[in-house]
C-alpha cells in the first residue's frame, strides 16, 4: 500500500516558509490588513484569512487559492492569534535573516561538529544581519511597486535577485537581469 502522510504545520509562525509568507502579504494588501493562520493546511503552510476593518472575512488554501470553511476552521483552539500587515512583514524579515536560516542548519547537524564560533552565532554578525534585511526589503518594495509590468514567474528567480543585488546591483537591475532569465527560460 502506497500512501503519503502529510505533516500539518505546528501553529509556529516562524517555522513557515518566506514564499508563504510573501504569498500571505500580497493578498493582505489586495484584502485587508490583518491574517490569522489556521492549523488546518499542508506541509507548504496552514489555511489563512485576510480580514479587512469592517469585518469582512477572504479565506485561503495553502496555495493561497480562494475557499470556503466553516467558522468553526478559525475558533481559538485551531487557529493563531492575528496578525496585522506590519507584524507579517517583520516576520517575513526575521524568516529571511541569516541568523534563522543558520539556527535552522545548525539543529539539523549530527552531534559532534564544531559550531561556526563559540557562541555558535553566524559569522558576519550585526552588519551582515542588517544588510541582508535591507536588501529583502528593497527587493519586496521593488516589487510590490512593479509587480504589474513583472512577468507573472518572476518569483520563481527570487534568490537569483538577491545573490544580483548582494553582489552589488540595484533592485531595478536585478529585477532587469532576472526578466532576461525567466524569457530565456521561455525560449
């Protein structure tokens, strides 16, 4: 018998991924200002409504496709508390943040090797930190004010962007260079 299992998301706010959040945060700004998560969805991330200020409610898969559930998805026992735009972002940013994505390396390796330095703490410290958010935020702005002339596949060469602007370009640059990959994919 052949059957997959599916892990369900753990109600951690911080384990979902950067690309769900950056999903969440695109139809919060079409939609309303506050999300709450709910623990029903797929390993890619939990169902979630956006809530606008008069009350209006939009749910939403894991694909972040439109649905319909029952009231009883988001009651307090199953669902997250919510959260507004400002709160996502910032969580989108400490997702993106080196120092998450090396705590996340170092829990996975075999006991026995050396951590990067004493503290275990990234090499680079405050500075790299502070860069690499200004980047992904320099990079989200670029996109949220472009994302009507971006090709609809643009996410998809989101790292790619990063390494160009890490590397020095600027976001219009990166996004150009990127616009050249996703044609060239086409073609």
């Amino acid at each position: 018998m052949n059957t997959k299992r599916h892990k369900r998301w753990n109600g951690d706010a911080t384990n979902l991924s950067a690309a769900y959040l950056e999903n969440v945060i695109e139809k919060m700004q079409c939609y309303g200002n506050n999300a709450q998560f709910s623990i029903n969805g797929t390993t890619h991330g939990p169902n979630y409504r956006v809530m606008n200020a008069a009350g209006k409610k939009i749910v939403f898969n894991s694909s972040n496709l439109l649905i319909q559930t029952d009231e009883d998805e988001f009651n307090d026992e199953i669902s997250s508390t919510i959260y507004s735009l400002d709160q996502i972002k910032a969580l989108l940013i400490q997702i993106n943040s080196p120092t998450k994505k090396n705590a996340s390396v170092r829990n996975k390796r075999v006991a026995g090797t050396v951590k990067s330095s004493a503290t275990g703490s990234p090499r680079g410290g405050a500075a790299l930190t502070k860069i690499k958010e200004q980047i992904a935020l320099t990079k989200y702005d670029y996109y949220k004010s472009n994302r009507d002339i971006l090709p609809s596949d643009i996410r998809e060469h989101s790292e790619e962007i990063t390494r160009m602007m890490e590397s020095g370009m600027s976001a219009e640059e990166a996004f150009n260079e990127a616009i050249k990959l996703c044609f060239d994919q086409v073609n």
